[in-house]
C-alpha cells in the first residue's frame, strides 16, 4: 500500500476546517467534557500529520515546527479550558502535544502544558506511562541549576 503524502496533508488540513468550523461550536455547547477532549486530540493529530509530511514534502523545518506548536497551543487551550470549567483533565501520558512543543523548542509553551497537565494518575493510565510523563513535565518546569526532587525519583523507581 503506498501513501500519497499529499493527499494525506490535504486531508489533515480538510480535517482541522471540518472540526473548527462545525463541531467545535457543536461540542461546546451540547457535548462532554470527554467529547471536547476527543476533538482536540484529533485535532492534534491532524496538526501533527501536517507537520510530518509538509517536512517531507517540502524538507521545509519552520512548517514542521509550526504545526507542533499548533498542536501544542491548542492541547494548552484545551487544558485551560478544563481547569476553568472545573472538568476532569486527560491523562498525563497524552502528551504527544507536550513533546511537540519541545521538539519544537518552544520551552514556555511547554511549561504551560505541564503547568495545566494532570499531575495524578487516570483511572484507565497504566501507572508506568503515568510515572513517565509526571516525571518528564517535572523535568521541563525544573529551574535551572535546581535539583531534581528526590521524591519523585524514589516514588517512581519501581515503576519504570
């Protein structure tokens, strides 16, 4: 089976306008919490295949990096969204828009993700996935020049 990456771009991009212009509006206003956070991620999955073949296609960084950061601007927004609304975050081991926006070198919009991402395990998170990603958002907000917190290293140890 061969992929025609342009039409694989051409689809992602017809997909973000589908959900941006009709289901977001949609979800908002007679969906879940669960809904909203199912769009967003397909959402960024989408901005993620742009990214992937737009650098394949055209060998042209700056669009790659771009829609990471698209991706990753609107998992913020979303987490930001839930916190307002008193709703239940996402998994912490969703992060493929956290690693992004690190790929991307966009290290403030990666500390807002962390800041905003859950920091206690999911019902349905495998606790090693858990441990994982609570320790690399602890990584990425870490000060420079401090210390790691021996405690999430202890707690974690077992786990991974």
């Amino acid at each position: 089976m061969q992929f025609e990456l342009n039409d694989l771009r051409e689809e992602a991009a017809d997909s973000i306008d589908i959900i941006f212009d009709d289901l977001f509006a949609e979800t908002l206003s007679e969906g879940t919490a669960e809904d909203l956070v199912e769009l967003v991620r397909e959402v960024c999955m989408h901005f993620h295949t742009l990214a992937t073949t737009t650098l394949l296609i055209d060998a042209n960084p700056q669009y790659f990096f771009y829609n990471l950061c698209c991706a990753a601007e609107n998992w913020r927004r979303l987490l930001a969204h839930l916190h307002a609304q008193g709703a239940s975050l996402p998994p912490a081991s969703h992060n493929t828009p956290l690693l992004g926006a690190v790929a991307a070198g966009q290290w403030e919009l990666a500390r807002a993700l962390c800041r905003l991402s859950a920091t206690v395990r999911g019902e349905e998170e495998y606790e090693d996935e858990f441990a994982w990603a609570h320790l690399l958002q602890e990584f990425i907000v870490l000060q420079v020049g401090a210390a790691f917190p021996e405690v999430l290293l202890t707690r974690y140890a077992s786990e991974l």
